[in-house]
C-alpha cells in the first residue's frame, strides 16, 4: 500500500483546514488517515479531468473511505464514498459516464483527496459530515439546516420550568420533540401553561418575585414564585404535564375530568371550572395535532416527489403517539437522479446531527438500506429500523405525506413559473442580455443620523434568498451622521470590496448552462442587478464606488426614488445613459420591484431598531475594561443600579465582594474623568 495513505499526521486536505479537519473527525467519530494531498499529485500538476484520474488511480487501495473531487480554485467539487476506493475512481477514469453531469465533474476536476476508513459504513457517515460542512455543488444538497425545536422542562429547580429550546442538551432536565417549527412549540407551550399551569420565567425572575406575576391572574400559571401552590402541589402538576408529552394523555385527561366531577360533587364550582378550562386546553392541543396514529408510538416519516426536474421531501415527526408537526424541503439534486437516490443522500445529511428515532418510515426504497440503518443504529447506541410500509395504518402515512409533498412542490414550480416571467419581465424592461439569478436591492435606516444601519436583501428565481442578507453598521469616522450619499458609498464600498477580495473578478456576465448540463447550484456570488433605494444622489454614490474598484462594466445598478408625495406606483427610475422613467401603474414589473424594495426596507427598518434597542439597554459598566459578568454582578446586587455604581466613592466600591482597590480605583475613574 502506498506509504502515505498509512499516514496519521499527513497535511490536511485542500479546501478544508486543521481545525475543521479535527472536528470532523471528532463529530463522526471515523478514525481516518487523509492522505498527503501535494505529495499524492505533486507529479501530476499539469493533469485534469479523467487523465489526472487514471495517474491517481495505480496509487489507490482497495480499501473502504471517502474521496473528494477538487476545482481548480480549490473548491470541492463532489464528495463521495465507497466500499473500494480503486473501483470507484477507476469508473471516472474511462470516459464512459452515465450523465452529463457526472462529464461535468470529471472534466472540472484538477485533484483529489482520499480518507481511508475501516468499514463502509464509517465511510458512510464521514461523506454525510463532509457534504453538510463543505456543500460540493454536484452532490444532494439540503437547502435548510436549521436545528428543531424541544420543550424542556427543567430538573435543576425546585419548580420547574417549561421553555422551548434549541441546541445542545447542557441543561438537566426532560426534553420533548423534535417539533417542526417554533410555532408549533410555543403553541404547545401556550396550551399547555393553560392546562398545567407551569412557570416560564426565567429562575432570576422567580426568585426575586414577591408577589405574583400577570400569568398567575390569567390562570396561565399556578404561582409557585410566592407560595401560592407548594412544591407538592406543584410538582403533581409538573409530573400531569410530564405524562401528557411522554404520550399518557388519555390517562391525564381521565383524572382531571374525574377531578372536575368531584368538584363538582361537592359545589366547588369555582375549581370545577379550573379543571374545565385544562381539559378544553388539552383538547385543543390534540385538535391541532392532525393525524394521532394508534400503531405507531416513535417515528419520522418521510416521502419524496419529484416533478419538473424538482424534488420535494416532507417529513412528518411523530413522538409518543402524537403528531409534532411536519416540515418540507427542497433538496438539490441533478434532475436527472431518481427519487430514491435523492432521498438517500438527504436521509445521511439529515441525521447527521440530530437524534434518531426507533423507527423511519419512508415512501421509496432507498439504495444501501441496510448499511444506512446500521450505520444509524451505531450512532444511536440503539435498534434503528428503516421500512417502506406496503399496507395498513403505516402505509397511510407514508401516503399522507407523499400527497403533502406532491402538493407543496406544485406550489412551489407554479411560484417559480411566476417568479420566472418577472425576471424575464425585469430583463426586457431594463435591457438586460438575460433574466438575473441574483438580484440584491440596497437600503439605509437611521433616526437623525443615529444607530445608522445599511442593508442588503437578496432575490432570485425561487424568491428571497433570506440566508444571504446582509446589514452594516454604519461605522466609518468619514461618513457624517444623517449623509445618506456617504451611508450608500460605505455599503457599496465595504460590500464590493470583500466580494472581490472573495470572489474575483467576473470577466463577463456569467452565461448559464446548456440545457444538456443542467447547473446544480447555479445560484452566483455576484449580483446580475442591484437595485437602490434612491434617486439621482444615491446612484451617483454608487456609481463613483463601483468606477473606482473597476467593475462598473460588470454590475448594473438601477435607482428607485420614490413617487410624487412618496405614493407606490409613482417612482421614478434612474439609469446610467437614459433620462429618469417611470413604469405604467398596471406593470406587473412595477408590482415586481415595489415588493423587493418593501423587503429591503422592512429588513434594514428591522436591522437599525434592533442596533437601537441594543444601545438602549446597554449597561454603562460593560464599557469598563476588566469588569466581567461576575464582578458586574456583584456591583449591581450591591449598588442596585449603574447610576447608583458611578456615584459612589473608591471606599464604598472596596466594600462589594470581588472589588479590590484597583479595580475600585479604575471604575471611579471611569465615571469621574475630570479628576
């Protein structure tokens, strides 16, 4: 075997660097050798594509692991595992492929990198860890990544507490999920504060409580703060609340309705309508839980449809017997790949960094099932069953989620249709050689020059692409408060000026690919259009910044001032080499831009209130260096407010734990310069 894939301190790999290299290994908990990259092909510089292939191949073994396929920039092309490295270079190597994607890849390959594993299904995990952390643009991409949400109710007090939570388990206690959205968590929430009357302060704000909060007087919690209810009592209702969400609502439901009919007995009608109010807010939890399936107790259930070259995939969770709610995704894939290849790539991602259940439930039979399922039930430390139910109550699952996802991607292709002809619309408007991809729109927000705030929004031909926005805070000694021109040409300045710095130069307009090479991810770092929120003033900031860096050819800004008496459908539009316009009132163009400017303004309005609100709560003693969160603590408790600390003396602020003469010395000089 070749001497340096035995190797255990070779370099890292192009496109990934020794910190991110250790973390990968340490997060899926492969031991791996990576080979020695320059070494492997420092005889083979002036190779590409399949002939670079065919001289990596004779020094390949014929072992289980990961390869990567590597551009000339550097950037990961596609990352892929096997059960025999050699094998499956070689099929790369002979010319011979199956789509044109596949000839795409090959042909922009300019190296590779190799980790050896010891088992398939070590290499297995290790492509999932790498393709979340590295997106290549060839392999099946999940668009959304967001972590889900928990109900946790705390264990670390003597009341608990009932949050929602996102994020790593650091906190002693039981947790609830996954749900599929924060809304249905805090609908959840809400509910059950209603039927079990738990606590969601936080534990400062419990302990300092004397008398009872709001929620105690709308009978949204039970007040154990001031005594109201014991910790006995209490603790009954966590425990009726702990049942409930462990899937025993039937039963939690019996003994309050037996509850309320004892109160009842007895003419406590007052605490019979208690317990009424609980069973109607219980109800109304499982009312909006949709389907409550008997045979399945733990289960994710997911179902893919492809249509118009798309791929939708919904994901149904179901926890304890009860519905959690569901969550659809649009992965990227080649369209010419088949539903089940797409979703057995989306199912590796997908649990790579979140818990599994017992069971999964899928709508297609996905390639390498069972090395999928043992690779889960490794990582698990527990029995993981993956099975496409064929008849009964499972299979009406599956079912149920396949007519979700059919109907969500037809919403999305007759959304991308529309969104599709006003792009074009937008190019023969304005004269544009072809519809944009990326269209980034620019507005300004402050308050007499104050907590002034810039920021980017961002569009193409699926929508608003919210993961690219940008804000900037206005921070530059040059820009005057209140200059909106000045404001416009630190933005431009400050935006362009990275994107050429990380993405050089475009030559040309990028053109897009042939209809026999469909593009990937063909979403492009350089905007096609941007768009600014201004009249004559602005664009010639705009222009001047973009002169100056030299791309004034290759990105094409539009002005849009507002109409007469700031009326929509009245803005005037200026463009470099043409008199200001204005569009017909009925323009489903207009229609176009008002929308993306309207979200440029709520973004940037959102942006400056919340810089506003940050500087309005700001505490005077964070400005003090080497007073920490413990010493300000202490200060507080002590003084009880910030004034309070700047006016005392040097000797008061010796008296406060933790305070010592010098540090008593430098916070008396910080409120007392002038002495």
């Amino acid at each position: 075997m070749n001497r340096h894939l035995d190797r255990l301190d070779a370099p890292t790999t192009p496109g990934m660097d020794d910190a991110e290299e250790e973390l990968l290994d340490e997060a899926s908990s492969v031991p791996a050798a990576a080979v020695d990259w320059d070494e492997l092909v420092g005889d083979h510089q002036g190779l590409k594509g399949p002939e670079l292939i065919q001289a990596l191949v004779k020094r390949l073994p014929n072992s289980p692991g990961v390869y990567r396929m590597i551009d000339a920039n550097g950037d990961v092309l596609y990352v892929g595992k096997a059960r025999s490295l050699k094998k499956r270079v070689t099929s790369y190597a002979q010319g011979r492929y199956h789509t044109n994607r596949i000839g795409r890849m090959v042909r922009e390959t300019c190296g590779m990198a190799f980790v050896v594993t010891r088992t398939e299904m070590e290499a297995l995990l290790l492509e999932a860890n790498l393709i979340k952390r590295l997106r290549p643009r060839f392999n099946v991409l999940m668009r959304d990544d967001k972590s889900f949400p928990y109900i946790l109710i705390t264990g670390d007090h003597p009341a608990p507490g009932i949050f929602k939570h996102r994020g790593a388990r650091s906190r002693k206690g039981d947790y609830y999920g996954p749900f599929a959205s924060a809304g249905a968590v805090d609908r959840t929430i809400n509910a059950l504060q209603r039927a079990f009357l738990l606590r969601s302060c936080t534990d400062s704000f419990f302990e300092n409580r004397t008398r009872p909060c709001l929620l105690f007087q709308i009978k949204r919690c039970s007040g154990p703060c001031t005594g109201e209810v014991s910790y006995q009592e209490y603790g009954e209702l966590v425990a009726e609340g702990k049942a409930f969400l462990s899937g025993r609502s039937g039963k939690v439901k019996t003994e309050i309705a037996e509850a309320m009919q004892r109160a009842s007995d007895d003419l406590d009608f007052e605490r019979a309508a208690i317990y009424r109010d609980r069973l109607a807010a219980l109800s109304h939890v499982q009312s909006h839980q949709g389907i409550n399936p008997q045979s399945v107790d733990e289960a994710d259930v997911f179902a893919i449809h492809h249509e118009g070259g798309q791929n939708c995939i919904e994901v149904f969770f179901f926890r304890t017997g009860q519905n959690w709610g569901n969550r659809t995704y649009f992965p990227k894939a080649d369209p010419l790949l088949e539903p089940a290849e797409v979703l057995s790539a989306f199912l590796a991602q997908f649990y790579d960094d979140k818990p599994t259940p017992r069971s999964i439930l899928l709508s297609h039979k996905v390639d390498e099932q069972e090395l999928l399922e043992e690779a889960l039930t490794t990582r698990a430390g527990r029995r993981i069953t993956i099975s496409v139910p064929q008849r009964g109550e499972k299979k009406d699952l599956t079912d149920h989620a396949l007519q979700n996802a059919r109907q969500a991607l037809g919403r999305r292709l007759a959304e991308t249709s529309s969104q599709a002809r006003l792009l074009q619309g937008l190019a023969d408007t304005f004269g544009l050689e072809r519809a944009p991809r990326r269209i980034e729109v620019y507005d300004n927000s402050h308050i007499m020059g104050t907590n002034a705030v810039g920021a980017m929004i961002v569009a193409g031909p699926e929508g608003f692409v919210k993961n690219q926005y940008r804000k900037f805070n206005i921070k530059s000694p040059e820009t005057k408060p209140g200059d909106d021109f000045g404001m416009m040409r630190e933005v431009m300045q400050r935006r362009f000026s990275r994107l050429i710095k990380e993405h050089a130069k475009p030559e040309a307009p990028e053109q897009p690919p042939a209809d026999d090479e469909p593009e990937i991810d063909a979403f492009p770092a350089w905007p096609d259009l941007i768009l600014i929120d201004g009249g004559a003033g602005q664009m010639s900031a705009v222009r001047t910044i973009l002169t100056e860096l030299g791309i004034q050819d290759q990105v094409r800004a539009i002005g849009i001032a507002k109409g007469v008496d700031r009326d929509a459908g009245r803005e005037r539009f200026f463009m470099e080499g043409h008199e200001p316009f204005m569009l017909p009132l009925r323009d489903p163009v207009l229609y176009f831009i008002q929308r993306l400017r309207d979200e440029a303004h709520r973004f940037a309005i959102g942006s400056h209130r919340a810089r506003r609100k940050k500087e309005m709560v700001k505490n005077p003693l964070d400005e003090i260096a080497g007073i920490g969160p413990a010493r300000k603590r202490a200060l507080l408790h002590h003084f009880g407010t910030a004034k309070a600390v700047s006016r005392a003396a040097v000797e008061d602020l010796m008296t406060v734990d933790g305070i010592s003469e010098r540090v008593a010395k430098l916070i008396y000089g910080h409120f007392h310069e002038h002495n």
